[in-house]
C-alpha cells in the first residue's frame, strides 16, 4: 500500500451562523462549547459543494481527471433529488468525458467519507495499472426535514458543506500507511429506535428526532452502561487495531481527526485513547458543526492551509457511522503543500 498517496484535498463550507445567546441551556452552551454552523445559502445546492471541493482538490493533486478510475460520493443525508445518482452528476462536472471511471454513492452516514477513501484505496491495490481516484462528500441539513441546531444536539449540530480528496498512485503530498474499519451492528437500532418503517420519507413532514430515537433504544435497551462501553471500545479498537497492524503506537500518531462532536463528547473520546483535544481538528469543528461525512477530510484540509502539519507528520482520520462503523485512515506526510484556504 505504501504507493498509495493522497495527492489533494480540499473542502468547500459557506458562511458560518453563530449559535446566539439563548439557544441552549447554559450549561448545555458552556459543555459542548460550539460556536457556529456553516449554513448553505438557499441557492447552494448540496451536490454543487461537492464539485467545488471536488474541482479544488483535482487542481491540488496535478491528477488529469482522465487518470481517475473511480469516483465516490459520500454523504449522510437527501442529495437533492429522489431516484437519481448525486454521483454520476459529480462525475459529469468534474470527470467530463471520461467513460470509463466508475462512479458509485456511498451511505454510510458520518464514517462515509472515510469508509469511501478505504474503498478507493483498496480499488487501486488491486490493480496496479490503476492510477487514481477520487472521493468527494457533501451535505446540508435544512428543516422542514432537519433541524440542524436540535436533531440531535446540542451534543452534535449538524453544519452544511463538501469536502475531496484525491488519491494517486506513486505520487502526492502523503503516503496512504494503512485502513482499517470495526463494527458493531448490535448497536444499530441506536438511530433507529422504535421507529416503524414506512413506505415514504415522512421527513418533509418534520424534523426527524435522533434524540428520541436514542432515547427509546436506552430505554428498550435496558443495560446502557453496556451501550457506553461498546461505543467506547469501538473507538479504541478502530484506533488500535490499525496501529498495530502497521506496528506503531499511538504516541507515534500526532494529528486525530474525528467527526465533530460537542467538547465534552470529544474530551472523553481523546481521554479514552490518551490524546489531547489540542491533537484534534477541534477548533475549525467548532465552528463549522458536524459536516455529514466530510469532516475528516475538512479537518486535514485546514490543518494543511493554515501550516499545522510538518513533514513526517502522521495523521488518523477517524470516521464514525451509526450502524455501528467506525473506519479509520492513517497517513503520513512527505511534503507541505503550500496551498491558500479555497473556503
């Protein structure tokens, strides 16, 4: 795998909205400690940020779009249109006439973006004449469906947004070390609750309840110390599972990157692995929300424009996916690229 590189990445997220006095409860405000969600404009469309991120990081990485063998999208929520591919729409912006890339969606809610690089990295390991692909991710979160301040939150608030990266054989700014990916689908009704299926969306009626859903499975449930210590150990086990197959330490990783979750949230998840918050991409997630599958790729895209890595530098991008999945990358870099905020 060590001629696997991630040659570009780049997100794309709109103007932030402050979270405002009152929104919360003030000791749920000062726990989890956001500051602002990005909101799309109303003339944003969800797959348009994705071929902005998408564009951005081809231009990145000096890959030919003809190069590219396969295309994921990923994301977590509506793309925009029922009983149609977001995918094959982003391949047309960004591949053009390209006939023979594949492009295929990718659901697998927030550990989507890095379950997709994993897929990607695996197509182009199994055959070598394979030279790149690409993976790009986008949502938003609007009402009548989703209230991005309440759905599930405050401990998540969900921010609008997209995000790429693309992958290349033998070239790019970081050697792809290893992928890896536990699961733990006991923990499936989790999202689910007592929810009966339907025949058709009731989103557009309402804002879906992921709280109460959680609510109703703690409470079917029973033994919800025994859920805590299954989330918990999914974590560790994603994390160390991938360290030891590449024979490291988790002192040897110096940059973690997570969906963006509320502090308190984060802080016990950094403390259960033994890292700090400040090995985080915390500071950009607090002020953009949970961005869907995006957020491991925003995070490393910021830590790049604003010069936080070094060469040498090793980086864990963590996706996690109710299911339950947890996928995790780690890459290491061989270059800075000099690259100004595209966002």
């Amino acid at each position: 795998m060590n001629d696997i590189y991630l040659a570009g990445v780049a997100s794309w997220l709109p103007p932030r909205e402050p979270i405002g006095e009152g929104r919360y409860a003030p000791g749920l405000q000062d726990e989890y400690a956001w500051e602002s969600a990005t909101v799309a404009g109303e003339d944003e469309t969800v797959v348009g940020m994705a071929v902005r991120a998408g564009a951005a990081a081809l231009t990145r990485s000096g890959v030919d779009p003809a190069e590219i063998s396969l295309l994921l999208h990923a994301y977590t929520w509506f793309q925009g249109l029922d009983l149609w591919t977001a995918s094959s729409y982003i391949h047309r912006e960004l591949l053009a006439e390209n006939r023979h890339a594949r492009a295929l969606d990718v659901n697998q809610q927030s550990a989507g973006g890095v379950s997709a690089l994993q897929l990607a990295v695996d197509h182009l390991v199994a055959d070598p004449d394979r030279r790149a692909a690409i993976v790009t991710t986008a949502d938003r979160f609007s009402l009548p469906g989703l209230d991005r301040w309440h759905t599930e939150g405050p401990r998540f608030i969900f921010g609008d947004g997209g995000a790429a990266a693309v992958l290349a054989r033998g070239r790019g700014f970081a050697r792809v070390l290893g992928v890896g990916c536990v699961s733990d689908t006991t923990l499936e009704p989790m999202y689910r609750g007592d929810s009966e299926f339907t025949l058709f969306s009731p989103a557009a009626h309402g804002p879906i309840d992921l709280h109460a859903r959680k609510l109703s499975f703690l409470r079917n449930r029973g033994d919800v110390r025994d859920v805590a210590e299954r989330l918990n150990r999914g974590h560790v086990e994603a994390v160390q599972e991938l360290l030891d197959e590449l024979g490291l330490t988790i002192g040897e990783v110096d940059r973690f990157i997570f969906p963006n979750f509320g502090l308190s949230m984060l802080t016990d998840l950094a403390k259960s692995l033994g890292i700090q918050v400040s090995q985080t991409a915390w500071e950009l997630g607090r002020t953009t929300g949970h961005v869907g599958a995006a957020d491991p790729f925003t995070g490393l895209t910021h830590m790049l424009e604003q010069g936080e890595l070094s060469v040498g530098d090793r980086v864990m991008l963590v996706g996690i996916g109710s299911g339950f999945f947890w996928s995790t990358a780690l890459v290491e870099c061989v270059e800075v690229p000099d690259w100004p905020s595209a966002a």
